[in-house]
C-alpha cells in the first residue's frame, strides 16, 4: 500500500495551496482518512479527519481555514488550507486506516509559509 502526497510549497501568509493524497495497493477499503503534520522540534499532530461517510473533523486551530474531503471511489483525500500563517508550517502527512484496522502514511509534503 502505498500513500502519495503532493501540493505542498513556499507561500505567503493568506495564501491558498490544496493538498492532495491518494491511495493505491492493495488495501482492505478505507475507513477513516486524515491529515497530520509536523512542525520542527515538534509531534506530529491530526489536522483534520473524515470519515467514511463524509463526517470531516478539524483541530481547533485551522477550523474555519481547513477543509478536508475524500472521493472513495478514487481513493484520494485531499485538504484545502485557506487563510495560510507562519504557524501552519509543517510536514503534512496523509494517513488512512482501513477496515482492518490497519494505518497506513504517506511520505508528507512540505508547506511553507513565510513572506
């Protein structure tokens, strides 16, 4: 199974950028699917998640600015971060767990925002 981030980059505070995530292998259907990131010297934390059934969940701090969805027919998730600030800078990683239980990562992609 593998798991393929892509859409991060260098922007500017009040930017816009969309990540992006798809899954593809051998996987036994995805349950739940979310963003984490991770910021220097810090732990990786969830950004957002969404469930099957379209059932999304955001951490405080990018409630508003955030919007994460999934095509399950196509196996991707993808997060629209709006509003963009220094504090948003971090590793993005997509994650899924399937009906198995199973957790799968993708490799992260990096978002940058500075001026």
């Amino acid at each position: 199974v593998q798991l393929q981030a892509s859409g991060g980059g260098l922007v500017q505070p009040g930017t816009s950028l969309r990540l992006s995530c798809v899954a593809s292998g051998s996987i036994f259907g995805i349950r739940d699917m979310a963003w984490y990131r991770q910021a220097p010297g810090k732990q990786r934390d969830m950004v957002a998640s969404i469930t099957y059934s379209g059932r999304a969940t955001y951490v405080d701090s990018v409630k508003g600015r955030f919007t994460i969805s999934r095509d399950n027919a196509q196996k991707t998730c993808d997060l629209q971060l709006n509003s963009l600030g220094p504090d948003d800078t971090a590793i993005y990683y997509c994650n899924v767990e399937a009906w198995d239980s199973k957790h799968y990562w993708g490799q992260g992609t990096q978002v940058t925002v500075s001026s």
